[in-house]
C-alpha cells in the first residue's frame, strides 16, 4: 500500500513536470500549486482523523478508512467546484496577489486526490469507488510481491521518491544556490 509520503511525491513529481515542460512560467503556474497539489494527494486519507473519533465508538480502522473518501465523488465534486470557480470567473485579491486562480486550486485538489486512487487502486486492495454502491475495482500489484518485501517496500519507496525529490530539486531548480 502507497504510504502518504508516496501519494505526497508522486503528485508533486507530476504536477511539477508538467510545470516544467507544458507551461514553463512561473507567474501562470506558480509553486504554491505544487503545495496545493500534495494537500489534494492527502484528501482521501482525511478519513483517518475519522477514524481516531470513531475509533471511541468501537469502529474499527477497516470501517472507516477507504469507505467514505475513497470514492471517486471526491475528485468530481471538487472538480465541479472548480469548473464553477471558473466559469463564473471569480477571483480572490488574496490569491492574486499570488498569481493563483481559485479554480485551477480546485483542478489541483482533484487531480491529487485522483492519483491519490488510482495509487491504491494499482497497489492496494480494490477500492469501492462508488460507495455506497458496490463496484469495486483495483489491481493490487503489490499482491504479487513477495509477503517478506511488503514489510519494507513501502518505505523504501518513500525513500526512494524523497532521494528523486532532492535531486530534482538540486538539478532542475539549483536548490541550493537559495541555501
């Protein structure tokens, strides 16, 4: 199962390779979004704060986590937030300020949360991604990874993207030229 850091990194990688490759200005697509774009990845785990209220109730982690917020509605709903954002055309003076649009912060949080499922989709257990109607889909690739592996893969995942992380950030964006 992905871990947070691995949600976190993968949407940061994409949102920034995009950034860097498709629009190539940073006043039309600055790196607040890149920060925004990680909170989008996280969405879906916000039911594990459930989770820790529930849990005094007798609910289990398993009756929470992956039922409510791991649907797709999550990353429609706020998709159609931001088509109505910008369609209406509004603006924030304090986003602005930032060179940041409302609803392109609306396309991010659903395009994080979107990989968000697609990542448990291809390596977890199949997600119930109508609930609360039974459709469940996933390929659980890390099904076919040795039992002893899983202990430590995902964590040498997160490593692994946290080391790209740096290093794309020293190569591409000379880092430490600012430290």
């Amino acid at each position: 199962m992905p871990l947070a850091v691995t949600h976190i990194l993968v949407v940061i990688f994409l949102i920034e390779i995009f950034r860097a490759y498709v629009i190539k200005d940073n006043k039309k697509f600055p790196r607040y979004y890149i920060l925004i774009g990680a909170l989008g990845a996280v969405i879906p785990d916000f039911d594990i704060g459930a989770y820790y209220i529930f849990s005094f109730f007798g609910f289990s982690l398993e009756q929470i986590h992956r039922m409510f917020t791991h649907t797709i509605f999550i990353p429609i709903i706020l998709l159609i937030i931001g088509l109505i954002f910008w369609k209406i055309g509004y603006k924030n003076k304090s986003a602005g300020k930032k060179h940041l649009k409302i609803s392109y912060i609306f396309f991010i949080l659903s395009f994080g949360s979107a990989i968000h499922l697609v990542l448990d989709m291809l390596f977890s257990e199949p997600l119930n991604i109508l609930y609360p109607f039974y459709y469940s889909i996933g390929i659980n690739w890390a099904s076919r990874i040795p039992a002893g592996w899983m202990e430590v893969l995902p964590g040498t995942v997160d490593g692994i993207l946290i080391l790209l992380w740096i290093a794309w950030m020293e190569f591409k964006l000379k880092i430490s030229e600012y430290i």
